[in-house]
C-alpha cells in the first residue's frame, strides 16, 4: 500500500523557501532592453514600413526624481472621423525588463486620441511612441527621460 503525504511539515516548507531564496540569489542579474530589442518589437508589428514624424505629442518628464512613478501623456493630432482616426499608439522603453510600456486602440467614437497614465522606469531611458493611423500611415516621436535616484543623476 501507498500513502501520500498531503501536509507539509513547518521544517519542509522553510526548507522550500530556503531553497527558493538561494535560487534568487544565484539566478542571474535581470537584464534590460535596449534599442535593438525595441527595433525588433516594433519591426514584428509594423515590418520595414516607414515612420513619419510629427502629429504625435508626448509628454514625459526631462528628468523623474523617482522612476517608479513617472508620468506620461500621448496626444496624436486627428480629426477622429471615420475616414480619418488613430488607430493604435504603442508606447516603448529602451531600458526596461520588457520594451513594450503601454498599447492604446482608439475608434472614432473616442473624438480624441489621447491618453494618460504612469509607467515605471528602471533607469535612464528613451521613451519612443508610435502612432498607427487609420489610413495605414504611421508617426514616431522619441523623447530621453533621465531618471535620478536620490538627486543623483541614474
């Protein structure tokens, strides 16, 4: 006959965790993208197609005192008609864990393309946005924030 054990003794669980602590301690530093891992990501939605520039408004912080809330608003210049509206606006990190920040969709019922929210950033960075069009055309602005960690430069 087998029996199975289903509890877990008090010694066997911080065993586990202690096991668990190390693995984190001995796994390898997280690492960040950079402008080629974003150029990938970009490229998987939008293939060789050319971006223009203008219509986008992207407002972040030249400088955030403290990565872990910075603010950030896209605004992209359309009549939002049914012939004309944003469809999309992507929102990317050349220094984050992951490059892709944010994704917005947009129809014509929004009347405006704009959007509002706070991102985390690991560190200094180029923040790049891209604005897809409902006519297939599509806009890129790219602006640096430098990040500060106790009022020293990061």
């Amino acid at each position: 006959m087998v029996f199975m054990k289903t509890e877990t003794s008090r010694r066997e669980a911080l065993a586990l965790a202690g096991i668990a602590g190390l693995a984190a301690l001995l796994a390898p530093r997280m690492s960040f993208a950079d402008a080629a891992m974003v150029d990938a990501e970009i490229k998987k939605l939008y293939g060789d197609k050319k971006f223009d520039s203008g219509k986008i408004k992207l407002d972040v912080p030249e400088i955030a005192e403290n990565g872990l809330v910075v603010p950030i608003t896209v605004e992209v210049e359309s009549p939002m008609t049914d012939a004309d509206y944003v469809k999309a606006v992507h929102v990317f990190a050349d220094g984050n864990p992951m490059p892709g920040i944010v994704s917005y969709k947009f129809t014509p019922a929004c009347g405006k393309a704009s959007a509002s929210t706070r991102m985390r950033l690991a560190q200094t960075q180029n923040i790049i946005c891209i604005a897809e069009m409902s006519d297939g055309k599509l806009y890129s602005t790219k602006s640096s924030v430098k990040v500060t960690i106790g009022g020293c430069g990061g």
